[in-house]
C-alpha cells in the first residue's frame, strides 16, 4: 500500500455497539460497573456519559448509570472508540470553518484531505489538524485516534462534515450516526444519462474479491453490509450527468462502488474505471474536452453538500449546506458549454 493510501473504515468503526444479555443468576448491580467488567478499555466516566447521553438501552429504554442490572435483561450500548496507542502530531492544517460553538465545530472538507491516521500517514490528516486547532480540549488530548469524528468522508471527496468537541457531544451525535436520523446529501457527477429522473441502489457492499483496495456490491449478505442509495438527476448532458444523492448507510466508498454496479461510475473516479472516456464520441477535440476535464477535476466528481442533524445540546435542528468547490464547478460549466456547442467538437 503507498504511503499515501487512505486507509478505509466504514463509518459505525467510528463507534463501538454492544448488545448483552444477563443470565438467570445475576445479581443486582449498577449498570456502570457491570458494563466496566465486559467492554474492553471502557472507563467508568465514559460508561457514565454514554449513559447521560441516552446511548445505554435496557430493554429498549434509555436508562442512567445507576441502574441495577436484573436477571434476563437485554442491554444495548453505543460508545465512542476505546482509546490506542498512536504516534498522532499536532498539525496546523487550514480547516474551512462553517460553523462552531463549544460542543462542535462544521468544517467544509477540502480535497485530498484524509479523515484520520491509517498505516503510513500518521500525519497530515484532519486529526492532525483537530489535535492543533483544540489542543486545550480534552478530548484530544487522550491519545485517540479519531478524537471527535462521528463520520467520515473519502480522501478526494469535498465537502461537510461536524466533529464533536466534547465526550457527551461525541457521544449523542455518535447515536444519531448509529440511528441514521442525520439528513446526508451528495452531488455527485457520473458517467451516462439515465432513463428515469430518480431511483434507489441497494446491495450487499463487501471487499472486491480481486482488489482489497476496492469495494463491491453483492447480492448476498455474507459477502458485505446492506447498503442503500437514493437518486436524483439535477442535470443531464448527455454523455455524463448530475445527480444529488441520499444515504440510508454509511459504507466505505458507497456512493463510488453503488454507482459503477449500475454502470454509471463517477466521472474522474480512477479506483472506480471512471478516469477515462466511457460514453461519447470518437473525435479527437471530444477527447481533448475530457482530459482537459479531468486535469481540472483530478479526484473523484463527489462533494458531500448537505448535513443536517440535531445539535446534541441544545436539541435545535441545524442544517448545513455548502456550494460545490471550484473544481467541480469548473468541470460542469465546461459540460454545459459542451451541451450547447457539441458540434464544434467534431473533426
């Protein structure tokens, strides 16, 4: 793997889910300190906020760090990430802010920026650069490695994302995640036309058998995790088109890997077969058109335009949205050029 590789993990590795269930002899016992014997690196104060945060369910009902644990009783838990060891820098990496305030902070990602340290890129990173901008908070300053991270975005995709500022924010926004009541909005510029305005992939997304590097779908559930991805087609050039996409899951590469299934890869995406020409003409202008393109773009044509959820705080519903970056924006104005004087790219 280069150095440069991100290394991927699926959005719920972001936060651990348990789900326990006490046998016929169990004594009555606070829930905080039964829970300390069975999570490995769990610590009572984590257990404890996890608790206040509504995230430790005991027969389906939220309870507090007091209760007493009963015979029979089916708990279930969503905690942050146990601590690790890591050899994590503080970086000062601009961050385009959106919005801030004591419990979290929205940032709109840049290209080429990784979410978090992997095998060989321990620095670089927006950890890296979270540990600078807040290194008098605790949080990271724990020796985590995803300090604050509830979700995450590919390396080349662009766009929104919240970080947690505090344990308790980390952990409501972490449940919200898990629960999928976050609104998620992609736009994403694919290969071809579609026959219909809108539609919905799903499938099983598991490791390419061939190539680790890659994601695929499958139609078993041995094979991967059920992934599903709503559509909508903004714009159409004919050869490629503009779509706005929603999540119901977070998968590793999932918008990627959903659209080349159903053949329509995203437009510059080299891991995906989407850098080189794949609908279009044969002509020589049409094939200087798309290298121009893709020597603008360079990345995958995939920005994360919206986020909405619920501050973890205060309860207000807070909603995000962001312009598309230059880059894409450079990419689509050419089409629309293409889309009105076609004819001037033929020999």
């Amino acid at each position: 793997m280069s150095m440069n590789e991100e290394i991927e993990f699926e959005e719920q590795d972001l936060y651990e889910h348990y789900r326990l269930v006490t046998t016929k002899g169990q004594q009555l016992l606070r829930i905080d300190k039964f829970l300390m014997t069975r999570i490995e690196n769990a610590t009572r104060t984590k257990i404890q906020q996890a608790a206040e945060a509504g995230n430790i369910l005991v027969n389906n009902k939220p309870v507090k760090s007091n209760y007493k644990v009963k015979p029979f009783d089916v708990i279930s838990i969503v905690m942050a990430h146990p601590p690790r060891e890591s050899e994590l820098m503080p970086e000062n990496i601009p961050l385009k802010v959106v919005y801030e305030d004591e419990h979290l902070i929205v940032i709109n990602k840049q290209p080429g920026l990784v979410v978090h340290p992997g095998f060989g890129n321990y620095s670089g990173t927006l950890v890296n650069a979270l540990m600078y901008h807040f290194k008098d908070l605790p949080l990271f300053n724990d020796n985590s490695p995803r300090p604050g991270l509830v979700h995450r975005l590919d390396k080349d995709t662009s766009g929104i994302m919240v970080i947690a500022k505090n344990e308790m924010a980390m952990a409501k926004l972490a449940k919200q995640f898990f629960d999928r009541t976050t609104q998620r909005s992609y736009n994403a510029l694919v290969w071809g036309d579609f026959s219909d305005d809108s539609g919905r992939i799903e499938g099983y997304i598991g490791r390419n058998i061939r190539d680790r590097k890659q994601m695929d779908v499958f139609d078993n559930e041995e094979m991967g995790k059920f992934a599903v991805t709503h559509y909508k087609v903004l714009e159409r050039f004919g050869y490629v088109s503009l779509v706005e996409c929603k999540l119901e899951t977070g998968r590793t590469h999932q918008i990627r890997v959903h659209f080349k299934h159903i053949a329509h890869p995203l437009f510059c995406d080299e891991l995906y077969g989407g850098k080189k020409i794949l609908k279009g003409t044969t002509f020589s202008k049409y094939k200087q058109f798309i290298e121009n393109s893709f020597e603008i773009l360079n990345r995958q044509a995939l920005h994360a335009k919206s986020l909405g959820f619920t501050h973890p705080v205060t309860g207000e519903h807070l909603f995000f949205d962001s312009d598309l970056p230059e880059d894409i924006q450079k990419v689509l104005e050419k089409w629309r050029n293409y889309s009105n004087f076609k004819d001037t790219f033929t020999d």
